[in-house]
C-alpha cells in the first residue's frame, strides 16, 4: 500500500509541476470553424394560421470579446422579457391544440416534441439537446387555430421558455421545419 501511495503522489505531484510549466491557455488556438449563423425552425403565422418555416438568424455568429468566452462564436438571440420558464413535461403527454402564449424561444433540453398543424401536413420533430430550440411565434394575434404538440416517448421532456420582446432578425430559407442537416 505505501508503494501506491508514493505512485500516485508521484505522478500527481509530475502532473502539476507539468501543468504549471505549461504556458496559459485561457484561449484556444484550436482551428474550428464556426457556422455562419444559427437555423432555427420556427412556427410563424401566414394568412391567420400557423407556418413551420426554416429560418437563419441575423446578423449570424460574431467572435466574442467576453470573459470567459473570448474568441469563441457568439449569437445574439433578441431582447427578452423579464419571464423565463422551466417546464417538465411527462412522457406520452398530448399538449392538445393552442397557441404559443407569446412569441418565444422554446428550448427543448431533453424529450422529443411532435408538433404538427391543423390546416396542414407539415410537421416538426423537435429531439432535446443541442438542436432543441424553436421560435414559436403562433400567437393568437397572427392564427386564428395555433398548433398542436405531442410527446410521444415515455421520457419526460424537460423544456425552458424564454419570451421575447421583439421577433428576431432573420431570412426565411424555405417552409417547413429546418432539416437535420441544416442544423448545428
């Protein structure tokens, strides 16, 4: 047992002498390439019902200045509202028909979301994690019947909602959901 002992105070002692001999690395020198901007599906209203439109957000991705971040990829999101929400859906839960309660990011942490439309085919399956934010701006001051949400797994769907004070910048690359590959 001191054999071990001696071992690993060895090692962490060559481990932090190595550490503190190496130069400061609070910046990357790494080489990746960040996107140009973030594609967002977004559930928007034409002519009084609710559209699932592929959006890119502008102005896109910009090097930040900000400690802690410096020189990595940051976005600007829109002005927020003083209200966020953490919600914990259970699995197999139908969210029924409506409209989003205010124009807002829905941020889909974990779970799987199903949202489909009354006056169309078009659908959207929103899997948790890293592309799991939506804009959802049906309200009901722009369609008249919103949309509908499923969470068909048995997993609970953790979701933050963060409302908005004013839409985002943004062009419209086509209708319809973003696809997988058009994402992050």
């Amino acid at each position: 047992m001191p054999l071990l002992h001696i071992l690993l105070t060895t090692f962490l002692a060559a481990s932090t002498t190595a550490l503190a001999a190496s130069p400061n690395t609070t910046t990357s020198s790494t080489t990746t390439t960040f996107p140009n901007t973030l594609n967002i599906t977004t559930l928007t209203a034409h002519n009084n019902q609710s559209v699932l439109e592929c959006w890119a957000l502008d102005p896109g991705y910009f090097t930040s200045a900000q400690a802690g971040v410096s020189g990595t990829a940051m976005l600007n999101l829109g002005p927020v509202t003083s209200n966020a929400t953490n919600l914990l859906i259970p699995g197999e839960y139908d969210g029924g028909r409506h409209n989003a309660p205010t124009i807002q990011w829905v941020i889909f942490l974990s779970g799987v979301a199903h949202i489909t439309l009354p006056n169309s085919t078009d659908e959207a399956w929103i899997v948790g994690g890293k592309n799991g934010a939506i804009l959802a701006l049906d309200t009901a001051e722009v369609s008249a019947l919103g949309h509908s949400t499923t969470y068909p797994t048995q997993e609970s769907t953790v979701v933050l909602e963060v409302a908005l004070k004013e839409i985002p910048g943004h062009r419209v690359l086509h209708g319809g959901a973003c696809g997988e590959e058009e994402l992050l």
